[in-house]
C-alpha cells in the first residue's frame, strides 16, 4: 500500500512542529514520522522513494504514472514504465525474435502450438511447451548468452497465437470433425 504522498510545501504548511517538541525532524522542521488525522502515514517525497505501480499487467496498460499532492493536487512527480521494444525484457524479446527468424525453429514452435489430441493448446499450456522445450534445446540460454530464467513465456505465446490465429481456429475444426466420427 502506498504511502500518503504530499508536496513539500503542503507538507511543511500541514504538519510543521515546533522545533522545541521534536527532536527528529528533516531539514524542512517536518518530524519524520507523522500520522494525518486519519492515522495514514504522511511524507513529502523523497528523490529515492519508489511510489510507482510496477505490476507488469497494470504498467503495460498505463505505461504512464502521475504522482499528486493527497493535499492540493498538484503533480509531484511522473514515471513511465520502460520495457524493451514493447517486450517485458530484452530475455524475452530475444527468445521470440529467434523463435521466429530461426527457420528450423519457427517450424518446431509452430508444431507446439497444437495438440493432437485437443486441437489447439491453451496459451497456459503452450507457454510451458515452448518453456521446456527452448530450456531443453539452448541449455538454459539464448544463443546470445542471455538467461532464460526471467523470460515471460505467456508473453510470447500470446503474441504466437495472435499471430496465428486462423492455424489454431483450423485446428480445432478438424478436431471437431475428427470427434464425429
Ligand atoms: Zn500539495
């Protein structure tokens, strides 16, 4: 949960004490720990606090964050999600570029995203798929080197059914078909 943020001036108008009572106060004469009358810690903003959301879904949907004043409002401070050319990480955007620009490859992954006796895999079930089989088949790392541990698999396989959404639609037609027989 996030602290109560105020601007410095808000805060020093707020809550400034008499020096005389506190002994520990900042070098604005803010005591540092101060509780508003609803009991909600109350702090200026420090240059090193990390106020931002860094829940991957939520970022990616609003890569943008303004921090404002509880008090007046006013903007405090931004923060713009940073990612790698629209990947969660440059581990992630790596493994799909090869997956895709790997002639072999590209067939191998294509292949997994059926199931033979279903039709098409679930996005769940294909990311573990993709997961083993590229851990398996690189040794844990991408030809350049990098960790497979922070790769977002979902990430990568919701991109690869997107882009083949009519493969998958066709896979499960002629599972259907196969059912009626
Ligand atoms: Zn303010």
């Amino acid at each position: 949960m996030l602290a109560d943020y105020h601007c410095i001036d808000c805060t020093v108008q707020k809550f400034k004490q008499p020096l005389a009572i506190n002994l520990d106060i900042d070098e604005n004469g803010i005591g540092m720990e101060i509780e508003d009358s609803e009991g909600n810690y109350v702090s200026p903003l420090f240059n090193t606090d990390e106020w931002y959301e860094l829940d991957k879904f939520y970022v990616t949907e609003n890569p943008k964050q303004i921090l404002s004043c509880g008090t007046c409002h006013k903007k405090i401070d931004s923060y713009t999600y940073q990612n790698y050319n629209g990947w969660a990480n440059k581990e992630t955007w790596n493994t799909n570029l090869r997956t895709i620009t790997d002639r072999p490859l590209y067939h191998q992954v294509y292949n997994l995203l059926g199931n033979k006796t279903t039709g098409s895999r679930t996005t769940g079930d294909f990311a573990e798929c993709l997961k083993m089989f590229l851990w398996e088949r690189w040794k844990g790392r991408t030809p350049e080197g990098d960790s497979l541990k922070n790769v977002d698999w979902l990430e990568i396989a919701m991109v690869w059914q997107e882009d083949n959404k009519e493969y998958l639609i066709e896979l499960d037609n002629i599972y259907m078909e196969c059912l009626k027989k």
